[in-house]
C-alpha cells in the first residue's frame, strides 16, 4: 500500500470518521475509524471493534474502498474525483457512489454527442473510465461532475431522513463533512 493519492484520499475520510463509535441510531452499527463491524469481519478482523488496529483499517479500505470500485483507476484520470467517489463510497457504499457517477457523466454528455450514454450499474469498468476520459478531455477539469456527484449525495441524505425520521439527528453531520 505505497499509493500516494490513495493516503491523501484515506487521511481526508478518516477525519470525517473518527474512531469508536456505537450509536445506537446509527444503521451502521459499531465503527472503528468507519469501518463497520460487518466489513471488518468479512475481511478476517474478528475481535472488539474498539481495538480494530489502524492498519488492518487501512488495509480494508485499500481493498474494498479503493481497489475493488476501481476508484484507484478513476484517481488516474483525476485525483479529486477519486477522493470524491472514495469518500462518498465509504458513507453510503461504492455502488451508489459509482451510480452517481454514471448518473453523473450520463447527463453532461450533451444527448451523446460527447460519448455514449452509461447503464448506471454501480461497476466503474472500461465504458465509465472512457466516458470520463472523454468528459475530462473535453472540459479539462471534474469541478462540475463533483458538483454533480456532490448534489446527488445531498438528495440521498435528505431522503434518506425523510423515509427514516431516526436519521434526522445525523443529516446535518453528512451535509457539513460530506457534501462541499
């Protein structure tokens, strides 16, 4: 785990996670650094989350976070998309991260004039990588595609307290840590 975008990126998601936490509210259940206990298990950490060690964290986020989305490919492309979509992946799942992204680049892609349209399935393969290719050579920057992204999170965490009024004590945290 050598990859210089990929401490940059974890540093910024670890502040917004913390350590411990067991809220009782929370659906996520116990945390560690936001690692769910359920994640951490399914990667052969099996002891108290409180004494989930730092690097086995680190080692779960490369895995499952980073590497399997293929974020690490999009931090190729573009390094402050990469840290959105991880971030974002980290709070609510990297399928949905990736879906907004999809979403995302579907839109901007001026009714396929630029590049083709996207099934948002989640899985960021060859045709997501080349439709952002396509979007960054042409606009040369990913401040809007974040925009984008960001505006698609914020709706979810406004549904989601809406559906789940438990929800609501924890709406005003992700709009201030997670949508910029």
């Amino acid at each position: 785990m050598t990859d210089a975008v990929f401490s940059y990126v974890l540093a910024h998601t670890l502040e917004s996670e913390g350590l411990f936490s067991d809220d009782a509210a929370d659906s996520g259940g116990a945390t560690m650094y936001g690692i769910t206990k359920a994640v951490a298990e399914k990667n052969g950490y099996h002891g108290d989350m409180r004494q989930l060690p730092l690097e086995k964290a680190k080692e779960i986020y490369y895995k499952e976070y980073w590497v399997k989305p293929n974020f690490h490919r999009v931090a190729d492309l573009d390094e402050k998309l990469a840290k959105e979509l991880f971030d974002a992946g980290v709070n609510v799942g990297t399928a949905l991260a990736s879906k907004w992204l999809q979403r995302s680049l579907s839109v901007l892609n001026n009714q396929g004039k630029h590049y083709d349209d996207l099934v948002p399935d989640g899985r960021i393969g060859p045709k997501t990588l080349e439709a952002l290719s396509a979007y960054l050579h042409l606009r040369c920057d990913s401040a809007v595609l974040v925009k984008a992204i960001d505006s698609l999170q914020g709706h979810h965490y406004i549904t989601l307290a809406e559906k789940r009024e438990k929800d609501e004590r924890f709406v005003y945290g992700w709009l201030n840590r997670r949508v910029r």
